[in-house]
C-alpha cells in the first residue's frame, strides 16, 4: 500500500461555481441583453460585455437553453440576494396541508357527532385534509354496518366543505374515510 505525501489531499478542493455563467464564462456568440437602461434586443458577446464594463455591472446568463441566450445586465450579488428573498417568499406563501384525524366508535352518540363534525368542518376550512375513522374493540367487530353508515353519514353532513375520497375500507379493526377541502371559488 502506498503512503500518502504529507500535506496532500486525497481529493482536488472542489471550486466553488456559480449557479449562472458571468461575463467570460458564457459561450454564445449571441445574446438576449435585458436590464435597466438600455434598449432589450439581441447582440454579438463582445457588444454586450462592453455594455455592462460601462455600466460596471455583471453580465448574466439567466436563461441559457433559450435560442440566443437571454442576459442580464445586473450586479450579480445584488441578482442573487434578490432571487433568495424571492424563493423565500414564495415558500412561505406555500402552506403544508397536515392530515388531521378524527376518532368515533360504533355507537357514536349525536351530540359527539356534531361536535366531531365542526371540529372537521374547521380544520377544512383551514385546507386540511380529514382522516376519520371508526374503531372496532372487542366484539364491536360484528357492526361493521353501523361503523360504514356512521361514515357516510360523516360525508353528508361535510359534503359542503369536504369531498370523499374513496368509499370506507377496512384497515385491521378501524375503518377509515379520507376527506379533502374543496376549492375556494
């Protein structure tokens, strides 16, 4: 086995790249150039470097499989630090939709009923999706109807803020119904 000479990597340092080409790093020979203050339209690679030298900004290529390639004229830290706050702003605005669940038994009474129903009316409302299910114990396997009807009847009263994604199924001794929010027209 050979020794490894002291103060040598096993591995090249890997050079940091950038996520678009800049300046000299872009191979086409012409470019779609936009920016501010001056006139969007299609010049030769050299032109288009002597503008942004003259401007003292960055030439970058924003969207390079377009035929030509479009550039823009923009200081390129300022370009990346407002393509971050962008990104950010856009996954805020994204909200995860959680899958709550809610419990019954067979013999549910109507007053649980009702107060399970709201509880799923709101967490719809709110984009969620609903996982309801009845929970068989003991002998109470035998009303598998009672736990099929109690669902259904679930589904009715939802029908106005909820959809029913598929009919009942039986999972082990639960059975279970997944509701999904209707769009906001």
């Amino acid at each position: 086995m050979q020794k490894r000479p002291k103060g040598k990597p096993y591995f090249k340092p890997r050079v940091p790249q950038n996520e678009h080409r800049l300046n000299r790093e872009i191979t086409a020979a012409e470019v779609r150039v936009v920016g501010e203050g001056i006139e969007p339209g299609v010049y030769p690679l050299a032109e288009a470097l002597k503008m942004a030298e003259a401007q003292e900004v960055d030439l970058v290529e924003i969207s390079p499989n377009a035929v030509p390639p479009v550039c823009r004229l923009i200081d390129y830290k300022k370009f990346l630090y407002e393509k971050k706050k962008k990104d950010k702003e856009q996954k805020a605005k994204s909200k995860q939709s959680e899958v709550k669940e809610i419990r019954f038994t067979p013999n549910t009474d109507d007053h649980d009923f009702d107060f399970k129903a709201k509880h799923a009316e709101k967490f719809l409302q709110e984009g969620n999706k609903v996982k309801c299910y009845v929970q068989f114990k003991g002998r109470a396997i035998m009303f598998q109807e009672r736990g099929e009807l109690l669902l259904l009847k679930f589904a009715e009263r939802l029908a106005e803020v909820g959809a029913l994604e598929s009919m009942p199924k039986m999972e082990g001794r639960r059975m279970f119904a997944i509701f999904t929010p209707k769009k906001k027209k």
